[in-house]
C-alpha cells in the first residue's frame, strides 16, 4: 500500500510530503495559536492564577486554624491533666481523712464499748452482793432456827427467848464464818 502512495504522488509531477505541512497551514495555525495565547495570557491565566492565589491563602488559613486548633488541644491537655491530677489528690486526702474519721470513731466505740461494759460490770456486781446480802439475811434467819431446835434438843430446855436464842445464832455463826476464815488463810 505505501508503494500505491508513492507511485501515486511521483505521477502528478509533485513530491509532496504528508509529514511536512504546507506553508499556508503553518501561518493560519500560528495566527490560530498567538491568538488563544493572547486570550489565554490576558483572560484565563489571570483567573487561574487568582484562583490559585485564593486557594493558597484558604490553605494557609487552614493551617493556621488548625495550628490554633492544635494549641488550644493541647492547653486543654494541660488543663486537664491538672485537673486530673489535682482531682487525684484531693481524692487521696479525702480517703486519708476518711481513715481518720473511722479510726476515731472506732476509738469511740471501743471506748463506748469498755465504760458501758465496765457500768454493767459494776451493776452485776452490785447486784450480785444486793443478792449475797439477801441470802446472808435469809441463811441466818433459817440456821437461827434449826440452829436453836438443835440447841433446844442437846441442852434439853427450851430456848424460846428471843435474846437468848439471837445470842446463841450470832455466837454460833461468827463461830463458822472464825472457822470459815482461817481455813481460807491456811490453803493460801
């Protein structure tokens, strides 16, 4: 096929080249293109270029917003953190004074605790000698008794006096509580 091409073009008496435009075509397309580089140069590189500009100063306003940003992230941080930390003592010392409080007021209740039970000691014992006393009073009455039934059978005569007979009971029992005496000092 390249050969009918070449054949074609050497009839005709020209040689023409297809890869070398001819003359008229490169003065129209160079008119053609000073002309769109003239619109180009005056219209749209202006524009283009003010766009560019407009979103550089836009950029460089996000970067600074988010350099502001950025410090005010970290002063909050800060802040925070110091919060935190001061939260974190305030904290300690409270539970420090909560120990405290519930160290006294174990101290009180032990000591409550110790004066109420040394009141209900002292109560039972009164009680106790309240109930000695008692059965003090109410042993002698009784021993007085058999005491002088069993004098009145030895002796023979009866004892019927009450001075005598009181007599004989207070002789007899400070007799026993003698010998009640001396037989404690004697196993010590």
């Amino acid at each position: 096929m390249l050969h009918a091409v070449l054949s074609a073009a050497t009839e005709g008496g020209e040689t023409h080249s297809p890869v070398i435009p001819e003359v008229y075509d490169i003065l129209w397309s160079s008119v053609c293109f000073v002309i769109i580089l003239i619109f180009f140069w005056k219209y749209v590189l202006p524009r283009v270029q003010t766009m560019l500009d407009e979103r550089g100063e836009a950029i460089e306003g996000n970067i600074a917003k988010a350099d502001e940003a950025q410090r005010k992230a970290e002063a909050a941080l800060e802040e925070y953190t110091a919060q935190l930390a001061d939260a974190r003592a305030e904290a300690g010392q409270i539970r420090e004074t909560a120990r405290e409080d519930g160290k006294k007021i174990v101290a009180e209740a032990k000591d409550t605790a110790v004066s109420e039970a040394a009141r209900v000691t002292a109560s039972a014992q009164a009680q106790i000698e309240a109930e000695r006393q008692s059965a003090l009073v109410s042993l002698r009455s009784e021993v007085g008794t058999i005491a002088i039934d069993l004098a009145s059978g030895v002796i023979g005569e009866s004892l019927t006096d009450d001075q005598k007979a009181q007599a004989v009971v207070d002789r007899f029992l400070a007799d026993l509580e003698a010998s009640e005496t001396a037989a404690a000092g004697e196993t010590k």
